[in-house]
C-alpha cells in the first residue's frame, strides 16, 4: 500500500508532451487576458491601513510608489510573454509568480484575501513539466526526468486544489451550515441580491423559493461536494469527474449570485482527457501548433514580442485581450455573459468527454 502512495505521484497521469505544450500555450494567454490586474491603486492607500496577512510583508510598514506597481504589471506581462513563445519558461514562471505574490500581498493588505492564487499556480508547478520540448520557439532538448516529471505536476495541482475545496468545505461545517437552523446559502443569496443588487441571470427564480427544505438541501449539498475533495486527488478519474461537478457548481453560483469563476477555466483545461477528443481533431490542432511555433520563425517570435511590449507601455493595449474581448462582444448579452458562456461551454465540453470515456477501456 505505501509503496502505491509512494508511486501516485509519478504514475497518475500520463499526458503527451503535445498536450503539455498546448496548455503552457493555452495558459499564459489565458493569464494574459484574465490575469493580469492594475495594482497601481494600492500606492494611494495611507501605511496606516496597511494590515497584511501572515508573509513577508508583516516585516513592512510602508507602501511603494505607484511606478513601482506599474513596473509590476509590465513585468508580468513580459514574463508570461516569455512563457508563451517558449524562452526560457520555468524562469519567467518562476519570476512571474514572485511578482505575482509580492503584489497580491499589498492588496491583500487592505481587505479580502481572494483565493485566485489557487488557480494561477499551474504557471509556477506546471514549469517543472516538460511542457516547452514542442511547439515552442525555443524548444528544450529531451531529459532522463522527463517521463516522472510529466505525471507529479499534474498530481501536485490536483492534490493542492483537493485540499483547498475541502478546507472551504470544512469550514462551512464549523461556520454551522449543517445546522437546520439556519440556511446559509439563503443568506448569502440575500446578501447578494438586496445589499449589493446584483440581481441578474436566475436571481428571481431564487428569489422566488420560499422552502426551506430546498434552501438546507443546497447547504448540505455544498458542504459534501467541497469536502468530498479530500479523497479525489487519489483517483485521476474521480478526480475528473469531480471537476466537471466544480464547473457545475461555479456555473450554479454564477446564476444564483452572479459570481463569476471564470478564471478557474484556466486550471480545468489541465485536467481535459485530451486522448478522448476525436483524432482528426487532435491532428488539425497539431498540425497547426507546429506550423505556429516552428524554431525557425523565432526571430519573428521575438519582434511581435517586443511590438507586443511596445503597444502596452506606449498604447495600454493589451492584444491578446482586445482580440477576445471584442470575440466575445458580439455574442455579449449583458452582466458577466462572458464567464456564462465560457462555463457552460466548458461544462459541455466535460459532459462530451465523460460520454466519450464510456467508450473506452482504458481511460486514466
């Protein structure tokens, strides 16, 4: 049994190194378009207010100036740049999730602590897969490591988002949400709608069930599913299914709250059965990688990448989000329509594979 344990880390997923490089591609552009916030707010604050969580910053009691932020932000920018066209990704990734960290900090400092750290690791852990041997224009010679290495940092993303479920669906349980007393999830709701209006998508529907019974049903509901987590990252294919549940429930928040969890997409899409796509498919997406990131055409790589810098410094466009942003406005429909399309596409998506996987024998 321990021997097993020992062995899960390395033997639990099995991807290509083609699917490696799509997603090292797939993520820094979608960080480039979701990703990357203006901080630059954070120098206004007075030090007086400033009161950090637990890290480096509790040994800080002053603010930098503005300029320093901004320099942040554009560091940002290049260093998923970097990782994009393929040059020397672990170290931009590396560089990347410092100022990631440093800045998020600050702004933590001053209120809420998001939890969107969780779903912009996969930059940092996944450096340490062989996720630039293809399509990239600086591809990195084969390694003795890299057959291990294509399993653990998959592994170790779903190990550390298992834990953060359950750690949220603990503490639900200690905050009293199984108490038949109260229904939480009627609360929240209420907070959302009266106090701060956000009212779109089903909120009338909800607004409209009075049960009681319906409103527990959704508590306990959420509590198993967030705690269940803890046992998933031991089994890939549990695992799976349990993400495609994830997708479900932040579609289901979206629509009763208008909380968007867009950005989780970007963590998912490392987890897709990519083996299970049909293989035409798979060969167009191939085919059209390799004509893209071709090492011959680095030179040209490195021109677009220093035009892409220059627009931002001299312009603020943001390319690759103006070119998705306006993608997705002619389909817009109001309030966060954006993120409801992406998460129902996405939840489809996984629907198609699980039905696909029925047809197979030897899924992983």
């Amino acid at each position: 049994m321990m021997n097993k344990l020992k062995e899960l880390p390395f033997t639990s997923y099995h991807p290509s190194d083609e699917f490696l490089a799509f997603y090292r591609i797939f993520f820094s552009m979608f960080l480039l378009w979701t990703g990357v916030s203006d901080n630059s707010w954070i120098h206004s604050i007075p030090n007086s207010a400033m009161h950090p969580p637990i890290s480096l910053l509790s040994f800080i009691d002053f603010i930098p100036s503005e300029a320093f932020f901004v320099a942040c932000r554009y560091i940002v920018y290049f260093a998923l740049l970097m990782i994009l066209i393929g040059f020397k990704p672990r170290l931009f990734a590396i560089l990347y999730m410092v100022v990631y960290v440093l800045v998020n900090n600050y702004a933590y400092s001053f209120g809420k602590v998001n939890h969107d750290f969780v779903y912009t690791l996969p930059i940092l852990i996944m450096a340490f897969s062989p996720w630039n041997r293809r399509y990239s224009f600086f591809p990195e010679p084969e390694k003795e490591t890299d057959e291990p290495a294509k399993s653990w940092p998959m592994f170790m993303m779903s190990l550390i988002f298992s834990f953060g479920m359950f750690t949220a669906g603990f503490s639900k349980i200690l905050g009293g949400w199984l108490s038949m007393d109260t229904q939480y999830t009627q609360i929240f709701f209420s907070q959302y709608r009266y106090i701060l209006e956000w009212k779109d998508f089903l909120s009338d529907v909800y607004d409209g069930i009075h049960s009681k019974i319906f409103w527990e049903i959704l508590d306990y509901l959420t509590v198993f599913f967030e705690t269940i987590f803890i046992v998933s990252f031991l089994y890939p294919k549990f695992f799976r299914l349990m993400l495609l549940l994830a997708i479900f429930f932040h579609l289901n928040v979206l629509l009763m709250l208008n909380i968007s969890f867009m950005y989780s997409i970007g963590l998912y899409t490392l987890f897709i059965p990519a083996y299970l796509l049909p293989a035409g498919f798979r060969s167009k997406v191939k085919r059209t990688l390799s004509r893209i990131f071709n090492p011959n055409y680095r030179g040209i790589a490195i021109a677009v990448t220093v035009l892409y810098v220059l627009l931002l410094w001299f312009f603020d466009i943001n390319m690759i989000g103006f070119i998705f942003n306006e993608l997705f406005s002619f389909v817009s429909f109001g309030n966060n329509s954006t993120p409801l399309i992406l998460m129902v596409g996405a939840f489809l998506l996984g629907l198609y594979l699980l039905i696909r996987s029925f047809r197979k024998f030897d899924v992983k």
